[in-house]
C-alpha cells in the first residue's frame, strides 16, 4: 500500500481554513482517499501539509488493521508522498523546534508511527502528488495526470454536453 497527502494551505478565501486530502492505493487502484476542510486554520505551510499527514496516517493505520484481519498484513512500512519537505522532515525528527512549537501535540502523532516504522514518509515533487485531485481546482493535463495514477478513467456514456442541458 502506498499514498499521497497535501494540503492547500489557507485556501479558502472565505475563513483562510485549509483543505486536506489524501489518497491510498494497493497495486493500481485506490482504496482509500478523502478531502475536508480542516476546522482550524494553519499557521503555516507546513502545519497545514502536517495536519493533512496526520490524517493520513490515522486512515493509513486503519487500513493497516483490516488487511491484517483478511490476511493480508504488511510487514514494511507504508510509504506516504508529500511535497512538502518541513512536513517530512518534522515528521521525521523527534526534536521539537521553535518553528514548530504552534502545531498541536496531537499531529505528533505521525512521529511516532514513523519511529514505529509502520509509516514511510518520502519526499515527491508538487507536479507528481496525486492528492492534489482532491484538494484544488486543476488545469486538464494535472487533472489527467491525477486521474490516470488513480485508475479512473472517463466514462462517455455519462458525458453530459452543455448543449443537452
């Protein structure tokens, strides 16, 4: 199993509130994925990339769970991509910085399943996250791209043309 989190920090124009998303996938389907808007707003980039790993890694222990109760289980740690480089490295490092001293406690917890080794968290380019599908509006060749990683593909029998509405 493998996966992409992100987040589009302050994104709404509205209340400044980010949207989190992620997506999970086992050979060449997805499995699991989720967009919401967070109910707190995020100080940073990277607090807001954190809270979208963090809820990431809760579903991604889930999963975990049910593929062990079918057999299933997986012993090497699932990878997650993120295209943020602080998040990772936070998420990596046990140290507490003045940087990062406004993320809640709670969002450590990705720390200590990455410790635990049932998380990978490595690095992808912002042009490869496939969560973006889920986060933000996207041009017709990231939304392909997007589309094609995800194992869906268009259907024409359900194309409505606006000239039928």
């Amino acid at each position: 199993m493998k996966g992409h989190s992100n987040s589009d920090w302050a994104g709404s124009p509205d209340d400044r509130k980010s949207t989190i998303g992620y997506v999970f996938n086992i050979g060449s389907g997805a499995i699991s994925c989720s967009n919401k808007k967070h109910a707190t707003i995020s100080l940073s980039s990277t607090e807001a990339e954190y809270k979208a790993l963090c809820s990431a890694t809760c579903e991604v222990i889930w999963l975990r769970r049910i593929l062990e109760d079918v057999g299933e289980g997986q012993q090497e740690p699932t990878v997650i991509r993120c295209d943020n480089q602080s998040t990772i490295k936070l998420g990596k490092n046990p140290v507490c910085h003045a940087r990062s001293k406004h993320i809640d406690t709670q969002y450590h917890f990705v720390r200590e399943k990455v410790q635990s080794q049932e998380i990978a968290l490595i690095y992808c380019n912002t042009n490869e996250n496939v969560a973006d599908i889920f986060i933000k509006l996207l041009g017709k060749v990231k939304f392909e791209f997007c589309r094609s990683k995800l194992c869906v593909v268009e259907n024409p029998d359900y194309v409505v043309s606006l000239a039928e509405t």
